[in-house]
C-alpha cells in the first residue's frame, strides 16, 4: 500500500492505525508509512492513580522518542477537548470533565512530542478556553519545528515529569508536568537538561520573558498542571 500511494501525483500522508501492536513504529517508514498510533484510543483511556487517561497514552509514547523524525511520526491519538463523542455512546456529545489545567497539559504533551494534533471535537462550540489551548502560535511551533525532533524524558517521578525537546534554531523546549493531587514547584536544572551557562527563559503559553538564568529555574504549578519554556542560550 505505500509503495502504490508513493506513485500517486499528489501529497498523501500514510498513517498506519494498528495501535501500537507489533513495534510498529520499528518498522513503518520502512513500509512507507508515514506515521503511526503508539497506543489504543485515547477515548477510551480510563483514569490512572487520578490522572485522566491522556497521560497514560502520552507516558507510554514519549518512550519512543527515538523513533521519530521528519516524514515518520508517532502518532499517540487525538485531542479530546471542549465539546467532543463518546466511543461508548455513539452520536452523544458531552463537554470535556478535564480541568484547564489538564487541557493545557494535554496540548503540551502532545506539542512536544512532535505529535500529530487533530481536533476531534464538535467545532460549533469551540469556547475560548479550548480555542486557547489550540491555538497558541507558539506551542504550535514547538510542535511543528523543522528538527522534526520528539522530546525525550529528563525526569520521571511519581509526581512530576519533565521533557525535552531541542529545536531547529539551538534552542531547547522544556516541558514541566506536576502528577500531584495538589499544586507543587517542580525545578529544573541546567545541568539535568546537559546545559552549561546562561539560557534566557520563554513561557511559551503566556509569550513572555522570563529573564536569564544560570542554573535552573522553577514553575509553580496547580494540580496536573504544566509549563512550557523555550531556553535559548545568552549571546546565542
């Protein structure tokens, strides 16, 4: 099938939908795939130790970071945000139970993983919480970056990740999750990312400064929050 879609007189993305089974991702491009799901679907991904069941399909997809690049992508479902199907009860629409928080999570994750970001909801009620977290020109960049690079996992704890993900220019994005039932500071040191020096620091989500740095630098967090920073290097 990729070799007769390869043929064709037009741009065709093959995505091979197998969720997950058999290594796929070991071997899709070989077949002319061009990306493929990790994992089940993401709707059907029930909660985990409180977390809703994104995090479990985002978790077991950034271990495959290795797989990734430009024209071959791991593709860990859509986005179920806002208004959106139940898989359990056909034609019934419901409004998303996820906090802001965890939607803004949500977006991160899959921004920095370089992941495929389809929408899978009902678009005439898109409200302004969700168009936000869609929308975000700088997220979208992170995501889209021409490194074609998936983050990596820095840290892993039962309470906090972080993630990331260097991009075309010589920057680093930096993703920071809280796992926690309440809100937390989550740190993150240069030397952890394999940085040395100054790194001047971006919320992507808020598009501001945040100064220059040597060290590290900390995000205080709410309950399954996240933060997104662009670090670029001082004189770089």
């Amino acid at each position: 099938m990729g070799e007769l879609l390869a043929r064709q007189p037009c741009d065709i993305l093959f995505n091979l939908c197998q969720y997950g089974r058999g290594d796929v991702w070991a071997w899709g491009a070989e077949v002319g795939g061009h990306t493929w799901r990790t994992t089940d679907d993401v709707g059907w991904a029930g909660r985990t130790n409180d977390l809703p069941g994104f995090y479990a399909v985002a978790l077991s997809n950034t271990w495959l970071h290795e797989h990734a690049g430009p024209g071959r992508w791991n593709d860990p479902d859509y986005i179920l945000i806002g208004w959106y199907g139940d898989a359990r009860k056909e034609r019934v629409a419901r409004a998303t139970d996820l906090t802001p928080a965890e939607q803004y999570s949500y977006m991160s994750l899959w921004a920095l993983m370089a992941a495929l970001l389809f929408f899978s909801g009902d678009m005439e009620k898109l409200d302004d919480l969700t168009l936000d977290v869609l929308c975000n020109g700088e997220i979208l960049a992170i995501d889209q970056d021409a490194l074609g690079r998936q983050a990596r996992i820095v840290c892993r704890t039962p309470t906090e990740l972080v993630l990331a993900k260097p991009l075309e220019d010589g920057s680093l994005a930096v993703g920071v999750f809280a796992f926690g039932p309440v809100p937390q500071t989550v740190r993150v040191e240069w030397a952890g990312l394999g940085l040395v020096g100054r790194y001047r620091v971006r919320d992507c989500w808020r598009q501001r400064d945040l100064g220059e740095h040597d060290t590290g630098w900390s995000a205080d967090l709410p309950r399954h929050g996240s933060a997104v920073w662009r670090l670029s290097p001082v004189g770089g």
